[in-house]
C-alpha cells in the first residue's frame, strides 16, 4: 500500500505544484524508512502498469476531441483569472469586404483580405469565462475560418502531414475530415515547414481554396469537405520549390505564392520570379495583391494581356539573418492594409525592429517606430489593425520550439500599439504591454476594443501555465486573463486566437483545440 499511496500522492503533487514534486521525491527516496515504506510488491506494480497503460492507451487510441486536452501540473501554484469583466468600448474600422471571399471574420486566418486580423462581431468580456479543451493527440489546427453553418473549418498538421477537419463549435469534435498529400521530406524542422499547410481560404461559395504538399491548388466543398476542383502547377513550380499561401484578387483570381518567391495565378501565366523567399501570407485590395520576401516589400497585379506584374518593389531592412523567434529570416509579417490608405509591416533592423507603414499606391515608406528592447525584438505574426492608422504588434522575440516555454520559462514579450500619422508623416507608439505572447497571432474584436493574446508566464515553480488575455486597444492596459491550462500541449506554436460567430474565443495547441466563451 505504501508504493500505491506514493504514487497517488505524487500524481496529486504534481497535479498541485509541478515539477518540484519530483525534487520532494528524490528527498524522500535519500530516507531508509521512506524506501521500505514505498517499496513495490508485485500486484501493486502491476496494477499501476495496468493502470497506466489503460489511461495511455485511450488517450493515444481516442484523440478526436471526445476527451479535453491531458493536462499539466501546477493548478495550485498558478492562477486561473486574473482582472475583471469589463464593459464593451467598440472600436470603429470599417474593412470592404472581398467580393471573391466568405464574408469577413470568417474567410481565413488574418480574418479579411486586408489581413487585419479584425473582427466586427464581440468576443468574450471576462464575464465567468468558462474554458473546454478537445484532445486531437499531437495535430495542431493553426488556421481556422468558419463556413456559412457556423462550423469552424480548420486546416490542421501532424506528423506526417495536413489534414482538413470541419469541427462542431461548441464540442470541437470532427464532423467531416479530408486528407491531403504528406509532407515531403525537407531539412526543416516540421513546425517550421510552411509548405502546403499553414494557409487557406474560403471563397464566397463557402468552399476552402488550400494548397497542398504536391503544388496543387485544391478547392474542396465544405458541406461534406468533397473535392470539386484542382489546379496543377507542378508545370510552373519545380519540385525543389512548394506553395506557401494563397488569396484571391478582387477579381476573382486565385493568387499563389511559393517558398522560393514565385508569384501568379494559379491556372494564369507563368509566376513572377522575386529574389528572396516568402514564409508569410498575402493581402489585397481592390488594386493589387501586397507581399513580402526577405529581401523587399512588393505589391503585384495583373497587366492588360492577364500576366502578374510588379506594381512596385521597395527594399526594407532585413536584418540579414533569421532572428530567434522567427520561422524565416527577414520581415515575419503578413501586410496590413488600413483604410489610412497605408499598409504596414515590420522590418528585421537591429538593434531593434520596426513597425512600418507605407503609401499603398506608390510603396514609399511613410514613417517607421521602433519596438520593445534592443536586441530583444522579432516578430513573425500579422499586425493587428486597431483604427485606421493604427496596429498593434508581438514580440516573438527568443522562442525557438515548444520547449522553449517549458518548466515555467518565458520569451522576452511584450505586445506594442503603433500609430501612424500620413499628413506629418510620423510614427509613434501609442503602448506597450509587458504581457509575454510568445507567438499567438493576436486579433482583436472591434465590438468590445479588446486584443486577444494567447499569453505565458514565467514561473519559478517550472510550471508552463496558458492563458488567454485581453489587453484594451485604446489603453494597453491587461483587462483580464484566464488559464487555459497547463504544460507543453496547450501552448499554441504559432496558431492564431479565432473569434467565433457566438462570441468564443478558440485556440489550437500542440495537443487540440481549447474554446473560452463567456457564461450567460
């Protein structure tokens, strides 16, 4: 009873205050007494292994989304909210919407073809937050639209490859699933591999337009996640290159983009070959498409005989290698276009980054700002519009791989808001949050003006603990933040926060899907 008792016991430890259960172990086992009282017999130890094995094997046999996301240690040593509920203060941003996408909010992972990372519906207040976890086992679903039922459609990678899932919103369960080709062998590591399943959209037909690992470009209905069309540019893109993103024009026509800095229309003329590579998605308005490789900032459209043509190309500083933090080297932002009629970016400059916002029509740098501490600062996640000449972005800044967080480690963070000013042509940032984010791909509700960030903490218990915060646009200051959970698999490795129709937050992790909504 003595070796059952000290498992239960440690079970417990570790459920309450993490790691440091194990130093209190290894104290007890240094005590004779504690040896004998805890040594095994044989129907214990077997018991245990039965035990064991039983819990390993359902949660390895069932990862599809019946059980919540198996949870770290240290509940009682982290908290579970912190702040209040606060009231709604809506933001004005008005963002057309794209004629050839799903309406916005709900076409892709930036949210629009602006890539604002905006939604005009609310999200939760902090009002009891209530937080639910589905387990998917080790497949993450980084990005996330939603269909015309309401179902979100996410395009998920394992280790093997991606997958697109149609997923219940209020269970998180798979309602349908659809296969794509596995990933290719590559030098990268998997969760730096973007190739052919890290974007989509959904086109106004609710269909998801997704390219794959073997350069086509599928679209596949969502009713029932059925295969109703495919481009093949296995002719125009070599096998030594692959798709990164993809997005229509305002006329309809499916834009690509690959690894290696190939631009066109899928079906069209040969693709524009840019120097440097592209590791980001892409945005549009109603007068070209707007990209960046790690060499220039460039924006494309079509000519009068239907080629992809440079609009114009301006270099930025890229820093020249790829900063820790970062899954390429250069500016790790998607554009952001604002009704200003700017469109703004990040560079990769030392000692310290910069937030830039440039003319959309003629790609001269209006003002630039620098952002969070020198030596200290990268991003690889969109800015997030939050008024018409004003963005907020993360620093990623030191996160290398999941284990960077783990036993209670933090990134450097901090979540900054840069204000544009086009008729003196100056930049100033308006807050900084200290609040470590180390790669959540914020976004924000313009209904209630709060950013939601998927944040960490250091601890020096070693407990890696989760949360979803919500930071006041206007003010920077942190309105409130709940515990989504604990331990590696709820850390989201580069997936965006996603606002449902209903007002939910969801997040992807490395173990599943976790869902915040406020009760009543």
């Amino acid at each position: 009873m003595g070796f059952v008792m000290a498992l239960v016991l440690l079970l417990a430890g570790w459920l309450a205050i993490g790691p440091w259960v194990l130093a209190l172990l290894l104290a007890a086992l240094l005590v004779s007494a504690s040896r004998r009282r805890m040594r095994p017999h044989r129907w214990a130890l077997a018991a245990v292994v039965a035990v064991v094995a039983v819990a390993i094997g359902v949660v390895v046999v069932v990862p599809d989304g019946r059980l919540p996301i198996p949870p770290g240690g240290g509940l009682l040593v982290t908290s579970s909210y912190d702040g209040h509920a606060v009231e709604a203060q809506p933001i004005d941003l008005a963002v057309p919407q794209h004629p050839a996408l799903a309406p916005n909010g709900s076409s892709s992972m930036h949210d629009d073809s602006w890539a604002t990372d905006s939604y005009q519906g609310a999200g939760p207040l902090g009002r009891d937050p209530e937080v639910s976890s589905a387990w998917y086992g080790l497949e993450e679903c980084a990005t996330l639209a939603f269909d015309a039922e309401g179902r979100l459609v996410a395009l998920c990678g394992n280790r093997v490859g991606p997958v697109m899932h149609v997923l219940d919103p209020g269970t998180m369960r798979p309602v349908d699933t659809f296969d794509l080709p596995e990933r290719e062998k590559s030098d990268k590591r998997p969760w730096e591999d973007l190739c052919g399943g890290a974007y989509f959209y959904l086109d106004g037909d609710d269909r998801a337009v997704v390219a794959t690992t073997d350069r086509r470009v599928l679209t596949v209905d969502t009713d029932g996640l059925e295969q109703v069309d495919e481009v093949d540019l296995g002719d125009v893109v070599p096998d030594d290159d692959c798709l990164v993103a993809l997005l229509p024009d305002w006329s309809g026509n499916p834009w690509y983009v690959t690894q290696d800095g190939r631009v066109g229309v899928a079906g069209g003329a040969d693709p524009l070959s840019l120097d440097g590579e592209i590791a980001n998605s892409v945005a549009a308005d109603d007068t070209g498409v707007y990209l960046v490789t790690t060499e220039a900032f460039v924006k494309v459209a079509l000519d009068d005989a239907g080629a992809p043509e440079i609009v114009w190309q301006t270099a930025y500083d890229n820093g020249e290698e790829k900063k820790p933090g970062q899954l390429s080297a250069g500016s790790g932002t998607t554009p952001t276009v604002l009704p200003s009629g700017l469109v703004a970016i990040t560079d990769n400059a030392e000692p310290q980054m910069h937030v830039q916002f440039y003319d959309a029509t003629d790609g001269d740098l209006v003002c630039e700002a620098a952002v969070f501490g020198k030596g200290e600062s990268a991003t690889d996640n969109s800015l997030v519009a939050v008024g018409d000449a004003s963005v907020v972005v993360e620093n990623n800044y030191g996160y290398q791989a999941p284990w960077t967080t783990m036993l209670g480690r933090a990134t450097p963070g901090g979540l900054a808001r840069v204000d544009a000013d086009p008729a003196s042509g100056e930049c100033t940032v308006g807050w900084q949050s200290d609040e470590v984010a180390p790669t959540s791909v914020a976004k924000v509700s313009l209904a209630t003006g709060l950013v939601y960030a998927y944040t960490t903490r250091p601890s020096w218990w070693g407990v890696s603990a989760w949360y979803l915060t919500a930071i006041d646009a206007r003010t920077g200051e942190t309105a409130w933040s709940v515990r989504t959970g604990t331990g590696t698999l709820y850390n989201n490795h580069y997936s965006a926060v996603t606002l449902g129709p209903d007002g939910s937050a969801y997040v992807a992790t490395l173990g599943g899907m976790v869902r915040v909504t406020d009760r009543g």
